[in-house]
C-alpha cells in the first residue's frame, strides 16, 4: 500500500533514498501516513490495518452528536448513522471497503465531523466559545493535511456557521478565532510552494487539471448513473426527502453535508474519477437518507394519531415499530453485506501464509539478531 510503504519510510528515513523521503512527504499529503508510522511504531508491522476499524468506532459517537442537534432528534441521528455504515463497509469490486483498509477517508471524515461538533457546541457553550472555533479550525486544516481535497469542506462549514445562534457580542470574536489558523497555515502554504517549487509537489499540480471543463462534463455524465447504482433507488429517494427536509427545517445541515458533496462530486469530475472518490459523495448524502426516512415516521405517526376506536392504540404503537423495522433492515443489510463483500488483492489462504512465515523462520539471522528481507517493491502484497 502506498501509505504503509510512506510510514516505513518515515520511520527510517536513514534506510531510504532522499527522493524516497521526498516523496513521503508529498506524493501525498503527510497526515495519514504519520498516523500510519505511529501505529507501526508503537503496535508492529500489522497495525495500519486496524487503524481505519478504530477510527470508524472513535466516529460514531461524534456523528450522533452532530446529527443530533442539527436534526433536533435522537431518532432522526440514529438513523443517519445507520444509513452511513452499511455504504462506509461495503466497499466495491474495484477497491477495498475503504474504511477498513488502510485509505485516508475514515480520519478524514472524523475530523471533519469533529470540526462540525466543535462549531455546534460553541455556539451553545457559555465558555470556551473562542477556544472551540479554535479547535474546529484547527481540525478541519489537520483533515486537510489528511486528504488535500477536504478544503472544499470549508465555504459550505463558514456558510453552516453563520447560521448557528451565536451571541451577537462573541460573533466576531469567534469568527476571528476561527480564521487565525486558515490565516496562518495560507502563509505556511504559500511560503512551501515557492520553496518547493510547486510544480514539482503532487498537491499543487491539481491546479492543470482544472481547466478540463469538456472532460469533467463527459465525467459527470458517466458518474450520475453511479448515484442509484450505490444508493438504490429507494435510498436516493430518501435522499432526496432528506435534503427538502433539511431545506425547511435545517439549513445547516444542507451546509455542512449536501454542498461539501456536491463540491467533492464536482472535483473529481476533474480531477480523478473512480468509485473511490465518487463514495465521497456518498457518504456526505447518506445521512440525509436518515433524516428522510425519520420525516417519514414522524408523517406517519401524525397520521396515525388522528385515528379514534378501537385501532388508536395500534395507531400509537405505528412510530416504534416503523423505527424498529428501519433498524432490523439495516442490520439485515449489513449481515448480507458480509457474504457478498468482495475480497480486494490477491486470494491468500491461511495455510499459504503460514508455508511462508515457516520460510522466513528457517533463515539464518543477522549478527544483531534482527531477520531482513528483501523483496520487489513494486509487488505492494508481497511487500505489506
């Protein structure tokens, strides 16, 4: 893997090259690939691969809280959430369940939620409102420095805030504290590309792609049949209920999740296009498709109430039940997800795995007691 084998070189960049240390730093933005070394470090050669399962539980109790207070429900956030993990794991037959192999999108999308969380709480808090904007700030360049294209985050996250109730005395304040880190790290990065001479830097050749307007069009038209294809039908619809209920009643949420997904979609029309990225955009949507679904419960229940006799009891009960259902679908859902997810590399069996430890612990060891082996680096298995 590309960030594995940038983490290794990060930890001994003494055993590498200078234009392999180079390339560490900025073949692609460092963030991960630190994260990565860190794992390695403290926990071993296997630990990148349960980087991404950590990070994916750290995630759930900040997206609840997010989806809680701008939905102004515990049901509504549930659901939001449900309707997120089952695309987050399913992956695809032309790369990995992203959030559990070792891909930056997981820390990215938590740091990002943790930015949105650090806004909401601010604006509620009697204290600590300049320190909080500073944190979301903060956060959101460290997501930034995760996966370069986040900075699309921004005008959809500055637009959400200023809908949020702050005080009128502590607004501008707050708004300060927020663009103090935006304005430094802006010198840090101009100041890095006239010293890298930007060309030369993967981040800042995006910057060529951008005036391919004919080709991103053509994109964008072989990528709208991808949104049904990975939603279904059914979850574009709730989808879309979600986003006319978040238009009259949450307009943060239209914010902070549909423009940073219609921002994304619109990139990689440029940029690069694969099911990868496009599950960016996904993952932005499928929380509305939660809040639908919940609009839709709520309608129901208020249909129900209206029902006298014998029946309102039954009636009463509609809510819970629909809830109930909504959650066992889901669990049903991932249940089938785990038998028909696809296995992404090379089909290894156990038994081939321990043949191969068996080899490598019959070689003679160096003087150090230490065991190295070499092999093709262009082999990534082989290699991780």
């Amino acid at each position: 893997m590309l960030y594995i084998r940038a983490a290794r070189v990060l930890i001994r960049p003494d055993l590498h090259g200078a234009e392999a240390v180079r390339d560490a730093w900025t073949s692609v933005a460092p963030g991960y690939p630190l994260l990565l070394a860190l794992s390695l470090r403290l926990f071993g050669d296997l630990a990148p691969y349960w980087v991404n399962p950590v990070l994916l539980i750290a995630m759930i109790p900040v997206m609840v809280t997010v989806f809680r207070r701008l939905m102004g429900s515990e049901r509504a956030a549930l659901l939001a959430v449900l309707m997120f993990f089952p695309l987050a794991v399913h992956g695809h037959p032309l790369h990995a369940p992203f959030l559990l192999y070792p891909f930056r999108e997981p820390l990215r999308l938590l740091l990002v939620m943790a930015s949105y969380a650090c806004l909401l709480v601010s604006s509620s808090a009697r204290r600590g409102q300049v320190a909080l904007a500073v944190a979301s700030s903060g956060l959101l360049i460290t997501a930034c420095l995760v996966r370069e294209p986040t900075i699309l985050v921004l005008p959809g996250l500055v637009l959400g805030a200023a809908g949020l109730p702050w005080p009128r005395e502590r607004r501008l304040r707050v708004a300060m504290a927020f663009a103090l880190p935006w304005m430094l790290g802006g010198l840090v990065a101009a100041g890095g590309f006239l010293v890298l001479r930007g060309g030369e830097v993967s981040q800042f050749s995006v910057l060529r792609y951008l005036g391919n307007h004919g080709v991103a069009w053509s994109r964008a038209r072989d990528m709208l049949p991808w949104f049904p294809g990975r939603l279904g039908w059914l979850g574009l619809g709730l989808v879309g209920a979600g986003g006319l209920r978040a238009a009259a009643r949450s307009r943060v949420l239209l914010a902070w999740f549909v423009l940073p997904a219609i921002l994304f979609f619109g990139f990689h029309c440029y940029m690069q296009t694969h099911v990868r990225y496009f599950l960016t955009t996904i993952l932005f949507l499928a929380g509305l498709a939660g809040y639908g679904l919940d609009g839709i419960i709520v309608i129901a229940g208020r249909s129900a109430a209206g029902i006298v006799g014998p029946a309102s009891r039954l009636a009463r009960g509609l809510p819970p039940v629909l809830t109930t259902l909504a959650v066992a679908a889901t669990g049903v859902w991932m249940l089938q997800i785990t038998r028909s997810a696809s296995v992404w590399g090379p089909r290894v069996g156990a038994s081939q795995v321990r043949a191969w430890q068996g080899r490598i612990d019959r070689l003679d060891r160096s003087a150090d007691g230490r065991l190295r082996v070499m092999v093709e680096q262009r082999c990534r298995y082989l290699e991780d």
